[in-house]
C-alpha cells in the first residue's frame, strides 16, 4: 500500500505491506489467460474492480436474548403506561407473558400435570338450558350422596408410563384383575402423547388393591411403574 503526505511544500510517499492469506498470495501466482494473458501479474483495473472490504459481525445468542428482554420489558413498560392492566405469568407470576417465562421448560410441565390431574377428577361442566337429571341438580340431596360414592371409588393412579402407551396397553394391563369402571390417559392436547401417568377405576375395591399390589414397581416396557391410591378429588 502506498500512501503520500505533504511534508511543507515536499511530498512524502511510504510504502507500508500488508499480509494476506497464502491461498491468496499463491492465486496471485496463477498463470492468466484468455484477454488477461498478457497483463503484468496484480490486477488490472481495465476489466477487474476491487470492492470495498465487508466486516461481518456475528451476534452471540446472549445478545439475542438480552435484546429479547429489552423488547418484553419495553412492551410490559407501554401496558403499565397506558393502564390496561399488568401483564402476569400464569406459572412463575412475573411481569411477563407466559410464552415468553425463562421457566416454562421445567415449572410448566409441573403446572400442565396438575391441571390434567385436576380435569380427571373434575366433573364436565353443563352449558345453560341444556337438561340437568334430578339426580344431579343443584340442592337435591342425591347430588351429595353421588359426589360422595365417586370419591370413595377405587381408583389408583399409575405412572412413569412410556409415551407410546395407548388406552388399549392399560385395558390390557388392569382388566384382569377385575371389571373396569373407568381408564383416564393423560395425553398431550397436540400431539396426543401419553404424559406418563394414568387413572385407573375398578367397580371393587379388592380389584383396585389386587392390582395395586401386583402392578406396583411392576416392569412394564423398559419401564418400572408406579402405582398408589389416587388423592381424592379437592385434596
């Protein structure tokens, strides 16, 4: 590279060199042809244009996720300003939404098993005007009596099921050691995967203790299941 400076009225020019890969240097060597055979080696301006250099800047992913939460807490910042409510996790409870919660990975899976564990205990709720049976109205003594008998049915819970477990694999497995009133697999709402655990009703009770007893710490799979009393509902 060659650079001129002014030095008072006389004209300085120094050389200054600078390194380059040695697949370049060695290109520079390469015999030209074609138009090019006669040109002196370098590049010659006449038909090759040298662009300007282009620095690429790689951003790490902690720069990523830091502009992440400048962006959420800029958002988070214009609710509160213009008074529309605060926005709030639905499992860890901090000021942000609940796609965007560093602990979805571990807190939601818990949170997403309690609530399916809530939903088989729970009974279906009935939308207005559609016909209630007497049995089940609001007010009429049988209602308690039959809150209380599904309570006290044998139901066990089994879990650390594999993923391909079906509710035919569970009717297979439990059937045997007596009638069946009832077989909850908890699932994945989109792929439909089993979560691993299971409810189990049977219409006797010494069925529900026959299979807790053969089937607990029972190697089903490549898997060892667990199976227990399942908590009443409301506890």
């Amino acid at each position: 590279m060659i650079n001129k400076s002014w030095i008072g009225n006389k004209a300085v020019v120094s050389t200054q060199s600078t390194g380059v890969p040695r697949a370049v240097a060695d290109r520079k060597k390469w015999k030209k042809f074609g138009d090019c055979s006669k040109d002196a080696p370098g590049i010659n301006p006449a038909h090759s244009m040298v662009g300007d250099p282009v620095f690429l800047t790689l951003a790490t992913k902690k720069d990523q996720q830091e502009k992440k939460e400048d962006d959420m807490a800029d958002k988070v910042s214009k609710i509160k300003a213009s008074g529309q409510g605060m926005v709030v996790c639905r499992i860890c409870k901090g000021a942000h939404w609940t796609k965007q919660c560093p602990y979805k990975d571990t807190l939601g899976a818990a949170l997403d098993v309690r609530e399916e564990e809530a939903n088989a205990t729970k009974m279906p709720t009935r939308a207005p005007g559609t016909y209630v049976p007497p049995a089940i109205r609001k007010g009429d003594s049988r209602d308690d009596t039959q809150s209380r008998q599904r309570d006290e049915n044998p139901t066990i819970r089994v879990s650390n099921l594999a993923e391909e477990t079906s509710d035919k694999d569970l009717q297979d497995l439990f059937k045997p050691f007596g009638a069946l009133s009832r077989i909850y697999l908890a699932k994945d709402k989109n792929t439909g995967i089993s979560k691993g655990f299971a409810y189990i009703t049977y219409n006797r009770r010494e069925s529900a203790e026959k299979a807790l007893k053969q089937l607990h710490r029972y190697r089903y799979g490549h898997l060892i299941l667990q199976v227990e009393w399942a908590k009443p509902s409301g506890s």
